[in-house]
C-alpha cells in the first residue's frame, strides 16, 4: 500500500532568484514577502506536524516559492540545519525544494544532501532558446541539461517543470521541450500553463499588445497531448496548472486559468482514448469503458463532460467501470 505523503510547505521569498523572470511576481504566488529566518522554519513546521499522523505516512519539508538554492549559502544551510533538527528526530523523513537550472552546483548539492535533502525541483520552463530568452531567464538550454545530469548524479529524485504558452512559444516548441524533458528522464514533472499576473513584465507587455495568452482550450488540448508523451515514457505527471490561493484565482489572472485545469486536462487524455474504441467496441448505443480504481471521475470527467461528448456526438451512452483490484 502507498504511504500518505505530506509535504510541510516553507515559502522562501524572491531573494535567491538571480533573474526577473516576465511572468513572475514572486509575492503574488507565494503570499509572503519577508525573509525566512531558521525560528520561521521551526514554527511552520511544529504548526504543520500538528495536523499530520505521521503513522504510516511519508512527510517532507518543502522549501518552495523561490530558487531556493540560489539564496545566501549560509542562509540556506540554516534553514536546512532546522528541518535536519525534526529528520534526526523522526518526525520528518526528507526535504525538497525548488530552484534554477542556473543555481546548481557540487558544492550546494553536497550541502543539501548532507541535511536530507532528497527531492529537487528545476523549473526549466522551455528548452527553447528563444523562448527563454524573451522569458527573461537569464540561463539557455545547457544549463538545464547540465543542472539535471549534475542532480542525479548525486542521487536526488528529480523534478522538472514547464511552462506553456511563454513569450515566442509555440505548440512545436512546448512538445520539443517534452521531448528534452523525456531525454532527461525525470522522475516527475509539472505542467503549467503561463498566466499573467499584475506588477510583471508580461502584464506590461500584454497590455501593449506585445503578448497574448493562450487560451484554456488551447491549454488543455496541449496539456493533455504532454500527459501523454510524459506517461507513454514512464514519468509521473504530477501537477497541471498552479493551485488556486488568494491571490491565484479568476480575479487575479489573466489567461488559461482554471481551478481544475488537471481534470480538465486528464479527462481530455481519457476522451482521446475512449473515442478510438468508437469504431469497434459499442454494443446497442452503449460504450463500456473499463479504467483502474479510483478514476472514474477522470473518466467521466469534469461536469461530466465526456458523458456529455459521446452523447452529443456519437448517440453513444458512455459506461465508466472501475477495475477492482483483488489483495
């Protein structure tokens, strides 16, 4: 049986990110916009450990909300040193992070791995030239392939995110950064479709004209299409789309946002394949459709969108049944 898996969220704010980056705000994603001290870290995580029964289950310090590597060396291993506190403990049993291809080395990764770091996340975005240069990355396509081989090479878990619909992007170029991204073999990856938020330079440039968003359809199609590509080699989708929070919703975003983009996203993977069974599997109006446990809903999808699809279309009443998988 899997272990329930918690992650315990530490925001680091914009300080390690060496580079302002056209879609990024860092105060409206992470909420936060005062430096972490080591007494913050031990806080959040007493407050966090409350709540969690860590009984048979898995629970990781996360330090997201910027290039977490890229900030002060000395400020870093501080806040390490605190969550190591609760790993030596056993009230913790690893960390993670978030940070830039452009903000990895041995010596930082020596570092981390000597607190328990064991997951690094590497927002590479694009694998683009263009599109990272417009994007206003400050790194080209060698340091994603350098920092993701130099990871692993050290025995992290490694994730790696990207972005569609960035400044010049295009669906080719988002499927051909797919395409890196399966080279790099990953063990997990996130899709996030680019939207833009007030105080950047992508809004700027959206409200002159320069930049248009791609729009949900558009994101969802292509979404699907990576899932795809993604699970098709083996590697774990394991977002779609950034989490709704007060400052991420409808009324702070302009673009393809939607609070459940990866539904959306996933029942567009199911409707492309229980349409080619269109053909061959109806029986008297009715498609059975068999999935794993715990999918239907996928299936169904969002609203009941594919129910609604097959009937519209086809004249098919769509049948979802789940797999029971025996101990």
């Amino acid at each position: 049986m899997k272990k329930r898996h918690y992650n315990i969220p530490v925001f680091v704010p914009h300080i390690g990110c060496p580079h302002d980056c056209v879609f990024c705000n860092q105060r409206h994603i992470t909420g936060t916009q005062s430096e972490v001290c080591a007494d913050d870290v031990r806080r959040i995580i007493d407050e966090h450990l409350k709540y969690i029964d860590k009984n048979g289950a898995e629970v990781e310090v996360a330090f997201f909300g910027g290039s977490f590597t890229g900030i002060d060396f000395n400020l870093q291993t501080s806040l390490m040193r605190e969550a190591y506190e609760y790993i030596k403990a056993g009230r913790v049993d690893s960390l993670r992070c978030s940070t830039r291809p452009d903000c990895i080395d041995g010596v930082i990764l020596e570092n981390a791995k000597k607190y328990g770091m064991k997951t690094i996340e590497l927002g590479v975005q694009s694998t683009d030239s263009e599109v990272l240069l417009k994007s206003g990355r400050g790194h080209g396509r060698e340091e994603v392939f350098a920092a993701s081989e130099l990871i692993k090479k050290h025995g992290f878990s490694l994730g790696l995110q990207m972005m569609l619909g960035l400044p010049a992007d295009t669906r080719e170029k988002s499927i051909r950064t797919a395409k890196d991204i399966i080279s790099i073999s990953p063990d997990f990856v996130r899709i996030y479709p680019t939207l833009v938020v007030e105080d950047t330079a992508l809004y700027d440039m959206y409200k002159s004209d320069a930049y248009k968003p791609i729009t949900t359809e558009y994101a969802v199609d292509l979404a699907a299409e990576l899932i795809e590509m993604f699970e098709d080699a083996g590697i774990e989708v394991i977002r779609i789309g950034l989490q709704t929070t007060d400052n991420i919703n409808e009324e702070t975003v302009i673009g393809p946002y939607h609070s459940a983009m990866g539904e959306l996203a996933r029942a567009e993977v199911y409707k492309r394949s229980i349409e080619k069974r269109v053909t061959t599997d109806v029986i008297d109006g009715v498609l059975i459709y068999t999935v794993p446990e715990g999918e239907t809903s996928k299936a169904v999808g969002h609203k009941r969108s594919n129910i609604k699809y097959f009937k519209d279309k086809y004249g098919i009443d769509l049948k979802i049944v789940e797999t029971v998988e025996k101990n």
